[in-house]
C-alpha cells in the first residue's frame, strides 16, 4: 500500500503561482510512477502531469503545458507540482496519484490522495 497526501492548495489570483506537494508513505520505494489530477466543480476528473520514477520522464495535458512543471525528491519520497501563470479555469481539486505502471498514470492509477483544493479568482 502507498499512503499519498497532498499539500499546497490555496486562493491566488489570476496570473500568480502555486507550488502542490505529495508526500508518499508506505510501501513507496523509488518504482512507484507519479502523477497529479485535477477535478473541476460539474466536471470529470482528467490528467495533469505524470513523472516517472527515475524523474527522467514527465509528460502533460495540453492545457498546462509551459504553465506547470512536474518533479519529484526521492531522498523525501515527495513530488512537487509547480504552478505559474494561473487562470480561472484551473480551478479544481488537485489529486496525487501513483502507479508501478507509467501508463496508468494518464487514467487509471492504483494509488489516490485524498486533493487538495485550488482556486484562482479573476
């Protein structure tokens, strides 16, 4: 089992930054692929940014690319996603999520986090 829990959210305006953090316990080692989600109000939840254990892979959504950077800390067994340039519409419940399988990091990881809230006001 990997225990994920998220930290960071907040209220920024429009144009500000954010910087998310996932802290993974449990059986986390360095195998396990990570990735963060987002869930807007009325909207299904839909993939942001993915790193592979190694940290040499990242891959995004379209919509946040040059926005938002994907990393991650072995040593802490914690992954970061920084958040610049911020709009309305990337308001949501942001989720962490890990996998052993890098693929399913794009829509279905086994491993959750519980969100953390974002909120951009115009």
């Amino acid at each position: 089992q990997v225990q994920l829990v998220e930290s960071g959210g907040g209220l920024v305006q429009a144009g500000g930054s954010l910087r998310l953090s996932c802290a993974a316990s449990g059986r986390t080692g360095s195998s396990y692929h990570m990735g963060w989600f987002r869930q807007a109000p009325g909207k299904e939840r839909e993939f942001v940014a993915r790193i592979s254990w190694s940290g040499s892979s990242t891959d995004y959504a379209d919509s946040v690319k040059g926005r938002f950077t994907i990393s991650r800390d072995g040593a802490k067994n914690t992954m970061y996603l920084q958040l610049i340039s911020l709009k309305p519409e990337d308001t949501a419940v942001y989720y962490c999520a890990a996998d052993s399988v890098y693929g399913r990091l794009l829509n279905t990881p086994r491993y959750w986090g519980q969100g953390t809230q974002v909120t951009v006001s115009s």
